[in-house]
C-alpha cells in the first residue's frame, strides 16, 4: 500500500485539513472555522475528526497514513509537542497537543509552530522551491514567520526562532497581546491595519462604520481610489520594510517570501518596503534578497505541517 500524511493549518480564524502524497502534492481539502471561543477540548476534537475523514478518504484511494503533522499558533517544545503558550488562544498554556491527538488518532503526530510550517511548505512546494535560505512574513491576523536556513526550519534554542512580528518598531507604541508595546504586528498585521485605518480616519466618517471594518475592505476602499485607505498601507509598507531590512542585515537570506491576505494589497505596499530595504539594508543583501509573493497562499500551512512530520518521521 502506498503512503501519504495529513497536513493541519491551525489558525487563529480557520481551521485547515490536508490529505497529500509524500511528494506534497494536495489530494483532498477541508476548512471550517477554528472558533477559539469553544476552548482547547473542542477544537483538539474537530481536529481528530478531520483527520480521521481524510484518513477514510485515504484508505478509499489505497493509501496509508504514514504521520500526521500540525502547524500550531505559539511557543512549541519541540522535542514533546506541547504549546507551551499561544497569544492567540487564551486558553492553551502547557497543553500537550501532541500527545493528545496520538492518543486519540494512534497515529505518529508532529507539532510545528504554524509560521514555521508555513515557511517550511513554501520551501518545498512554493516561491522558495530550490532556494537554501529563506524568510517567510505571513501578514494575516497577527505577523508570523519562519527562516529557513541551509535547507532547514531555524528553530533556535528555545523553539522560539521567527517571532517576526514582535520585532519592536516603536518603544511606546501600540499595546500588543504579547505584553510588548510597539510590535510590527500591531502595524502589518489586519487588525494593526485596522487600527491605523480608524486613527486616520476618525472623526471624518461616522462612528458605525467602523464595527464592520476589516482589512480586506481597506484594501478594497485602497484599490477604489481611498486615500486614506492607500496612506494607512503605504504605511504598512514602511514599517515592514524597516523590520525587512534588520532581518536582511542580520541573516542575508536569498530570499523573502510574503504570505497572508495582505497579498490583496501587494501593488500598494511593495514598492514602500523595498525602497525601506534599499535605504537601510546593506546594498549587496538587499540586493539578493527577493522579495516575492507567497504561491502556495492557504495551503503553505498544511503542506508545510505535513513536511515537517515526514522530516522528523525519518530522524
């Protein structure tokens, strides 16, 4: 029989299940939302479930679950799979994810930080196909990222590696969940271009408006012509590329990969963040470093959980 590996995408607004080949291609999908609400129990149980869907979609086809990966939101020990905390689920502190879902599923189980993993499909699957070194941004709810050096996640010494988007840009900035202030999530991210948004614009349209502001309709307004709505992601670019660059200076990595639903707005943010990058990187660097799209979008996630299992499977 042959063998293929579930990939999950744990994110703070949707949940994502992938059934793939050993070689990463995508045979069969599944979203819903995560519903952070419901707590840890829950939706440690929606994930058995789906998995075990897949896993009957598998043997439909004459495959065999050889490892289950899931990329989590959070601080991860690697060597047990424990979430040790995640800002975005208030309830998961030292919860043992891994051992968990093994339990239910009597399956290999593998636990990755989730923007580690998304990096880490990119690299195999995506932009950074044949690239050694690489930063992956993902721009969604709040920032993540992953680096990826001489073929491999840069996991550091306490897993901790890539928590790009609490790289501090303004000392007394804005509050963030992680108890910083001034963190480039509270900028890049959608609920950071949120808040801009309503700073610039406050007092100049009605109040209501706001309750159903996202940041998709300010890339839309930005798209329409909005000058405020392409101010606040000009913005956004600056302050990225700021963060870009310290990372292109410190890493030299051969490439940059953005990720996430700012991808929406890219004509409008770009040419801000590389002219940021050409200001303040050193030249040879900065100009190595591509930056480019993610191509894997929604699936970078759940491809890239399910390369890390097969990696740490053949340890």
């Amino acid at each position: 029989m042959s063998h293929a590996v579930i990939g999950v995408d744990l994110g703070g607004t949707n949940l994502r299940t992938a059934l793939l080949t050993t070689d990463g291609d995508i045979l069969q999908r599944h979203k819903e939302a995560t519903i952070v609400s419901d707590g840890w129990e829950k939706i440690v149980f929606r994930i058995a479930q789906n998995v075990e869907r897949l896993r009957e979609a598998a043997v439909a086809r004459g495959l065999d679950i050889r490892v289950v990966g899931v990329g989590a939101p959070g601080v991860i020990q690697m060597n047990t799979g424990v979430v040790v905390k995640s800002p975005n689920f208030p309830d998961w502190n030292k919860l043992p994810l891994q051992d968990e879902l093994k339990r239910t599923l009597r399956l290999p189980v593998f636990i990755e930080n989730d923007a580690n993993a998304a990096a880490l499909g990119e690299h195999w699957r995506g932009a950074g196909n044949g690239i050694s070194s690489m930063i992956f941004v993902t721009l969604g709810t709040g920032v993540g990222g992953g680096i990826v050096l001489n073929n491999k996640i840069w996991h550091g010494a306490d897993g901790m590696a890539g928590e790009i988007g609490h790289i501090t840009m303004i000392p007394d900035g804005r509050p963030c969940s992680c108890g910083n202030t001034g963190c480039l999530e509270m900028y890049a991210s959608a609920r950071g271009i949120v808040q801009s948004y309503w700073e610039k614009a406050s007092g100049s349209v009605p109040e209501e408006f706001f309750k159903t502001m996202t940041s998709e309709k300010i890339y839309q307004s930005a798209h329409a012509g909005d000058a405020t709505a392409r101010d606040v992601i000009k913005d956004m670019g600056h302050m990225l590329g700021i963060a870009l660059a310290g990372l292109i200076n410190t890493l030299n990595p051969e490439m940059i990969v953005l990720g996430g639903r700012v991808k929406d707005a890219w004509q409008l943010f770009i040419d801000a963040t590389r002219e940021e990058v050409m200001r303040r990187a050193f030249l040879a660097p900065a100009q190595r470093a591509h930056i480019v799209p993610s191509l894997l979008g929604d699936d970078a996630g759940m491809t890239g959980a399910a390369a890390a299992a097969l990696q740490r499977l053949d340890e």
